[in-house]
C-alpha cells in the first residue's frame, strides 16, 4: 500500500502504537485524539512492524473482557516464514485476568520452525459439567477460581519446502480454589481438578504448510497432526495422551476474494482427567459465539468456512459459519448440533499483513448477538 491519505469519515480512536517506519529509530507515539482521519490514520499504522491496539470481547461466563494485544514482526523476505513475538492480556468484569507471549521463530536460514508460548491465568470461572446437551449442565454451575501455568515448546525441522517434523514439549500446573460451602458439590462430580496438578508432556508433530502468507494466506494448504503423552513417570499427575489434527485450506476465488475452511479435532485420552484438560468449543475462533468451557468432554470436532472479500484499500471483509460439538470417545451421541455464523470487518494494522478483526455472531443455542474485537484472523 502506497501510505496516502484517504479521505474519510471521522471516528474516536485510542492506539499505541512503536513506528519502524523507513527510518532506523524506533519512536513511541501514543494515538489518542478525536476527529481524526481514520483512514489516513489507519493507513500509517498498517506501515508498521510492531502492533498495540486494545481488544474488547463479550461472551456470558466473563462479561466484557478487556485488554491489549500486540506483537513485534521482524523483517522479512518470505511472507509464508515470518519471525515475530505477541502478546495478549485480558481483564474482565468478574475480575478474571490472562496473560500470554508467543515468539515464533525461523532460524538458520529459515530451515528450522521454533514455536513457543507462555500463560498464566487468574480466572475466577465455572464447572457447568461435562457433555454436549443442556441437560448435562449443572444448575447452578460451581463456581471456582483457577491459578494455572502452562508452556508449550514446538521446534520443527523442515524436511522438504513445505513439510515439517519436529517435537512437542507441554507443561501445565494448575490450582482450583473453591469456596467451603461448594467442596461437597466438588466431591459429587466425581472428576479430577479439583486438587492441583501438574502435567508434563513429550511428544511429537509432522506438518504440512504451503501457505503464500503465514498471517492472511490467499491460497495453500495448513496441516498438522500433533501426538503428546502425560505420564506419571514424567512427574504428571495423571496419565493421558492429547491427538490433535487441524486442516486449513485458502482457495483463491476471483480478485483477492478467498474461500477459507478448516477443519480441527482434538482428543484427550485418558482413565482420570483433569477437567480443565478436557476439550472445549466456543471462543474468538473456532466455534465464534460459543461460551468457552462450558460444553466440554474428552473429544471434539469441528469444520468452519469463511468467504473473505476486499471492500476497500486496506479494508476487508467476511462471513462465515461453523459447526460441531464435543463428544465422549466411548459414545458419539450427539443432542444438539452446535452452529454459529456471522460477519465481521478487517483492516490492515502491520506490513505483515496483521487485521485488526471485528466479528458479530449468532448461534443456535443463545438468543442475541455475541461479539469479538481483537487482531489476527480466526485461521
């Protein structure tokens, strides 16, 4: 994008933003003003290698969930092998509060995939039950407050052009607190977490990404199959092995219009597991709409497409749809298949091709619309 101003309507804005500009020195500028140019605005920010803009969510279980989310790209040549480092942190209205960091790293010449992420959570949240229908909540839920911990290292070897191979190391340790009164409820649901644990996990992951671009691909195939194993000998808490295969293809359809779609499944494998390791739907990208944790079980499924159009310049937009539930291994009853569907609007905020994303949502379960402002695409 050439930079000019584009003339335009005027709205309030509030951004922070690290200008890399053409220029060497990095200068803090702090955007918080009204009756600016957006558009002329906007196309400034979308020079940038580094990226701070505030993110607004609402789901039930949390209220508004308020917070920043940034990240840093270094410089480039293929747009499919960027190195960058981000972060996001939240606070909502019932005072629960995360934080995560995730480098993403090519090294020695692009040869080498090196993926990792940090979290730590304070979330006071609720344990609805476990399974797929309505009547397998818990009413009212129990109420508990998580303390958790996690790391995940990826490094990955490319072993021809687009394919991968490499290790997966994962360590969780979490603590629930619960209030006296609800400790007998705890007892009755007959299912670990409840006590803390700590879990480390080894295995491995093959990839497959053809992809022309890592953060708003318009053509290729994403692929992987990602096997990791708990073991008490490792020093976990409880033995369980985590399968999961996630598939994304982006078909270019006509003038920068794209059809995407993914399809992503995860099983949990176990005697005894805990229940915040069980599997989920709902969120800011798989199953838009959806209350996170509330439905979860040890397997999960799901398929989701979206239609990707230019509107103008650096403005984009989408509508998609998405649907799928979590099972029981042992019985794939289904009671209600879940469906969500939406639009939403996009705009440039990085050179590497980094949206700031604004989703609407409904779904067949809840009546109204749920909404999502945050950045980078869904998949």
């Amino acid at each position: 994008m050439n930079g000019q101003n584009v003339k335009g309507t005027s709205k309030n804005i509030f951004l922070f933003v690290l200008n890399n500009g053409k220029t060497d020195s990095h200068i803090l500028s702090l955007y918080s003003f009204a009756g600016i140019n957006v558009d002329s605005l906007i196309h400034k920010i979308s020079q940038l290698n580094f990226y701070c803009v505030p993110t607004l969510a609402y789901q039930p279980e949390t209220g508004y969930a308020f917070g920043v989310g940034g990240g840093y790209y270094f410089k480039y040549i293929n747009p499919a092998k960027i190195s960058s480092f981000t972060f996001n942190t939240n606070i909502t209205q019932r005072h629960q509060f995360s934080f995560s960091a995730s480098p993403r790293l090519y090294i020695d010449y692009g040869n080498w995939y090196v993926f990792s992420n940090i979290s730590i959570q304070n979330y006071p949240n609720s344990y609805h039950g476990i399974g797929n229908a309505i009547s397998d909540l818990l009413t009212p839920p129990i109420v508990y407050s998580s303390r958790s911990f996690a790391f995940i290292l990826q490094p990955q070897r490319y072993l021809t052009k687009h394919l991968l191979m490499g290790l997966l190391f994962s360590i969780k340790s979490e603590k629930t607190i619960v209030a006296d009164s609800l400790r007998y409820r705890t007892l009755r649901t007959h299912v670990a977490g409840w006590n803390p644990y700590f879990m480390l996990g080894l295995g491995g992951e093959i990839s497959y990404d053809s992809r022309n671009m890592l953060f708003y691909p318009t053509k290729g195939i994403f692929s992987k199959l990602a096997v990791a194993h708990y073991d008490p000998s490792l020093g976990s808490t409880y033995d369980m092995t985590v399968v999961r295969f996630d598939f994304r293809q982006y078909i270019p359809i006509y003038q920068q219009q794209v059809f995407a779609w993914q399809f992503y499944t995860d099983w949990r494998l176990g005697n005894l597991i805990p229940f915040q390791m069980l599997t989920t739907i709902g969120g800011i990208d798989m199953m838009r709409g959806f209350s996170q944790d509330i439905f979860r079980d040890n397997t999960m499924a799901a398929i989701q497409g979206e239609y990707r159009f230019p509107i103008y310049d650096i403005w984009r937009g989408a509508v998609f749809c998405s649907t799928g539930d979590v099972f029981n291994n042992e019985n794939f009853m289904i009671d209600k298949l879940k469906i969500s569907y939406g639009a939403g609007v996009r705009f440039r905020i990085t050179k590497a091709n980094i949206n700031f994303r604004f989703d609407l949502t409904r779904n067949n379960y809840y009546k109204g619309v749920q909404y999502y402002i945050t950045a980078m695409e869904a998949f």
